[in-house]
C-alpha cells in the first residue's frame, strides 16, 4: 500500500518515478505540478519520489507531444501575426 492511494485489484503493477521518467524524456524536464496540471496523477510514493504508473508512459509523452506541437503552432501564428 502506498502513501496516496490504497491499494487495489486496479492499481498499476509496475510503477516509474519522475527521475526515471526525466530521464526517458531529456532534454526536456518534467516536474509533478506539470504532469498533474496534464492531468497525470502520482498512484504512490516512495519515500520523497512520486511514483507514475508505467503504462501511463506512451499517455504521458503523447500528451507532451500535444502541449510541443501547440506552442509550436501559437509560435508560429505570433511570427505571420507580427
């Protein structure tokens, strides 16, 4: 059982702390507020270290993708704008 969230017959097998997952995704950093403002929630904790479910992965650097490709896109329109 976690910190966070009881335990139960859903909660996610395997887990990837933010470390690991800032990892995965550098350069670019991610911080806890950032995922939880996209909606991804901490399903634990490891002493100090959130703890994300690891199938949640592919969702969560989908949804960077999203907020990239968006400020790519208002970039874009303020460069034809100005």
């Amino acid at each position: 059982m976690n910190a966070l969230a009881p335990f139960s017959a859903t909660a996610p097998t395997t887990t990837i702390n933010l470390s690991t997952l800032n990892v995965r995704v550098a350069p670019v950093t991610v911080t806890a507020e950032g995922l939880a403002s996209l909606g991804f929630h901490p399903v634990g904790t490891d002493r100090a270290a959130k703890l994300y479910a690891a199938e949640a992965f592919p969702a969560i650097c989908a949804e960077l993708i999203r907020v990239l490709r968006d400020a790519a896109q208002r970039a874009a329109h303020e460069r034809r704008a100005a």
